[in-house]
C-alpha cells in the first residue's frame, strides 16, 4: 500500500501547511478536530497526520542523530539520500512501514462499524484489510453504524500506560459523530487530562451533532469541498474512470471524492441516460408508462430510493448545462459533455425562465425526499410538472403509502 503523506493531500492546502507546520513545530494539542463536507480527505489527512507524527524521522522523535547519515553522505550516490522531512512522514522508516499498514502499536484507529456484536471484531479486521489494499477504498456506512463502546473502552484502558514505540500515540476517530453520549463522557476525560503524550485526531462531517464541550476542547481544522476539476482529474488518473464519465461523477459529487468514487462503480452514463428518458412519457402524457418507468427502478431494493434521487440530480445537471448552452459556455464546462449536441439544441428552444421553473420543481423534490414522502411518487410527479402538466387524479398511481399533499 503506498502511503499516503501530508504532502500528498489533495486539494487541501491551507489544512496540509498547516498541518506540517504542526508537526515541524513538535508542538502537538491533545486534540484536533478535522470538520467539514464528507469526503474531502478529512480521514485521509488523519491518518497522514497521525504517520507523521510517529514517524521516526519526525521533529518529535527521540530518534536517530543526524551524525551518521552525514558520515556517509559523500559516499552514497546523491539520488539515494532521502532527506528526512521534519515536517512530514518520511515514507521509509520503520514506523513508517508500520503505520502504512495499521500494524504500528502507537496508532490507534476507531471507525464506525455495524451489524451483530459477535462479528464485528471481523468487520473490523476486513475494514482495515481493504483499507490497505485498496488506495481507493471508501468508507460507507449503513445508517445506524457507530463507534462500538468496547473499541472505546479497551482503548481507553490502554491511555494509562506509556507508548509501545514512539514518544506519543495518535488515535484516529473518524466519523466521531457516531458514538453514544457516555462514549462523550469517557473521551471528553482523557481529552480533558491527557495522560502520557496522547494526540487525538477526530474527523466529523457532522460537526453539531458533537457536545459542545468536545468540540471546544479540540483544535478545529476545517476542510473546503473540493473543486470539481480535482475530482474528476482524480477520477481520471487515478481511478481511470474515462474523461467523459469522470467530469459528470464529479459534477453529481458536490465536491465529495467519495461520494465520487462510489458514483464511479454505478454505470453514472447508462444511468442518467435512463433518467433523462423519464421526462419522455411525462411530455406524452402516459400516466401509467411514466409510473411503471418510475417504479421499475426500485425494484433495485434499497438502493432504489437513492437511484431515484440520483435521477433527479441528473435531471438537474441537464438544465443546469442547458442554461450553461444558452449563456454561450464552451463544450469542457459542460457536464454531459458526450451529449453536446442534444444540449445545444435544447438550449434553443428553452428560455432561461422555463429552465429555472424545471429546476426548482426539481428541488422540491429533493426535499420532498428528504422527508418521507415515497420516491417512486415523488419522481412520478416531478417529471409531470418539468413536462408543464399536472396528470388528473384518474392518472395517478394507485399507491398503498400513497401521500398527494405535496
Ligand atoms: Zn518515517
């Protein structure tokens, strides 16, 4: 697994100068918070933080005297001498080789897991194995995934006693918003009366729903979305999604790479092509196509709520490149690059008012998602009202959680 360095964060340059400059400094808080949009690095950077901080090279470290390197440097080829940063991992160390594979001992690393009690010391193990053998494994989380008290308790415990290895340990929380309100209490003690040289890194996307007292107790580090071009150049080089499927991934992530490279396993093309062939028997007015339409995609189970809002975002990054045509943009600013012509055309024969009307009754219906209204109904009439009608109360869908108040 190459590991990844404060150097190599991407996008993110006030968070990793500021980070070096930490760990340069040798003058570590007892806690950080990183905060900020999911899947922007925010746990990336903790755990390159963290690398850096046991590194042996590190300006911390009780390490190695600089006498010796220096002895040999006339004689070592000049390509060979890897200049020890002090303010970052070196990459080559021992602690290094440890820490890039979880297996250093002063490297704790929590993260929310789920499913049954007894198997989620497994879980844990597979998380952190496809972690180490997938650069571009993500982290995604069923609803009701948290920080196990167990993981928090043996951990705790462990405070008490010196560091194995290195002059500090660095415990990595990610997601630290999934942890139950005693959990806060135990924390917030050792945050509160650090016993031998502890560095908590926390990352939250959610930072209100940590009390008040972690949140002060921490020194905040705020992470900005990422800029869409990063994404998809991202996606391109180092996922090798294709250029015309990696610039609309990145245009539907928000600025979110994982959201991203989990877009990226989804076929985002044949998708919003079928998305866009919705609007098709709403303008017919084929009531009952349109639903069976509808209703065929969430027969993809539990994921078909999110297919269905996922196709509505399509829809709106259509108009979006739609208006984008109309104000004269060139091809590169347009998200469905591939289908160029068709926008132009559509451009044409759209007025800027009418585009924005579509797009606001799509956001209605991103928030009627939100809520609990079904999606299946909620897309059925979303594509009614993009069309400019509205179907009679004969034409709508017969619908047991049916609600027509929206
Ligand atoms: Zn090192």
């Amino acid at each position: 697994m190459p590991i990844v360095r404060l150097a190599d964060l991407i996008d993110q340059p006030v968070v990793a100068e500021f980070l070096r400059g930490v760990v340069a400094s040798g003058r570590y808080a007892t806690a950080y918070l990183f905060e900020g949009p999911h899947g922007v690095g925010k746990g990336t950077a903790a755990l390159a933080f963290a690398r850096a901080i046991l590194c042996e090279h590190g300006s911390g470290a009780s390490g190695p005297s600089q006498a010796t390197p220096d002895l040999f440097a006339a004689a070592a080829p000049a390509k060979k001498q890897r200049a020890a940063p002090a303010d970052d991992a070196c990459g080559v160390c021992a602690a290094c080789a440890k820490t890039a594979t979880f297996q250093h001992p002063d490297l704790k690393f929590l993260f929310p897991v789920s499913g049954e009690e007894k198997e989620l010391e497994n879980t844990v193990a597979e998380t952190l194995e496809s972690l180490r053998e997938d650069p571009l494994f993500v982290f995604n989380y069923e609803k009701a995934a948290s920080i196990r008290l167990w993981l928090t308790r043996d951990l705790i415990r462990e405070l008490a006693y010196q560091p194995f290895e290195a002059p500090r340990r660095a415990i990595v929380v990610r997601d630290a918003d999934r942890m139950r309100e005693d959990q806060y209490s135990a924390l917030l003690k050792s945050i509160e009366e650090p016993g031998p040289a502890t560095v908590w890194v926390l990352t939250t996307s959610r930072v209100n729903r940590l009390p008040a007292t972690i949140r002060s107790r921490c020194q905040r580090v705020r992470f900005a979305p990422l800029v869409e071009q990063t994404v998809s150049g991202f996606l391109e080089q180092r996922a090798r999604v294709k250029p015309d499927d990696a610039r609309l991934i990145a245009a539907l992530s928000s600025g979110s790479l994982s959201r991203a490279l989990t877009l990226r396993l989804t076929n985002p093309r044949e998708t919003r092509d079928k998305a866009l062939a919705l609007l098709e028997p709403a303008v017919r007015g084929a009531s009952s196509d349109l639903w069976k339409a509808a209703q065929s995609f969430m027969s993809y189970g539990r994921t078909g709520r999110e297919t269905l809002r996922r196709m509505i975002e399509f829809h709106e990054l259509w108009l979006r490149d739609l208006l984008r045509a109309r104000y004269g943009a060139p091809a590169e600013m347009l998200a469905n690059r591939d289908r160029e012509a068709e926008i132009r055309r559509q451009a044409q024969t759209l007025d800027a008012r009418e585009i924005r009307r579509r797009l606001s009754v799509l956001e209605e219906a991103l928030r009627a998602m939100e809520g609990n209204v079904t999606a299946d109904l909620t897309i059925f009439s979303a594509m009614a009202r993009v069309a400019g009608g509205r179907f009679g109360e004969g034409e709508w869908p017969p619908h047991p959680a049916a609600r027509w108040d929206y």
